[in-house]
C-alpha cells in the first residue's frame, strides 16, 4: 500500500489523524493533514483504508505499492 494525500483538497477535518496517528499528523497552523508515511507497515492498513473512508474532502488516496525487499 501507498498513500498519497493532496494537501490543496484537505479541510483539515482531522478523521485520518484521529483514525491512523502514526501515519497521519497535521500542520500546526492550518491543519492541513501532514503524511508520516507513505508506505505503512500492514498492520496499519485497515486504519489508513478507514482513514480514506472518513476524509470528507477525499484528498487521501491508495494504490498498491511494494516495500523493497518484499
């Protein structure tokens, strides 16, 4: 799993901070949600899946991508 977010789509809602901290955090002055990692580890996906579910703004996206090495 790889996630992209655009931050110019973000209404600083907080849902994805909220469901997935360790992957998501926000920018102190505005909110604007900040990517903490881009490829989390597997026992993170259903958070950051839950996370893509909740952003009223849609501004997270997934696509399938490898680690290396696996």
């Amino acid at each position: 799993m790889e996630i992209t977010v655009e931050e110019d789509r973000c209404v600083a809602s907080g849902q994805c901070v909220m469901t997935v901290p360790e992957v998501f955090d926000q920018r102190d002055e505005d909110g604007v949600v900040v990517l903490l990692d881009a490829r989390p580890p597997a026992a993170a996906h259903d958070g950051v899946r839950a996370a893509v579910a909740l952003c009223p703004a849609a501004a997270i996206r997934l696509t399938q991508g490898q680690r290396p090495g696996g």
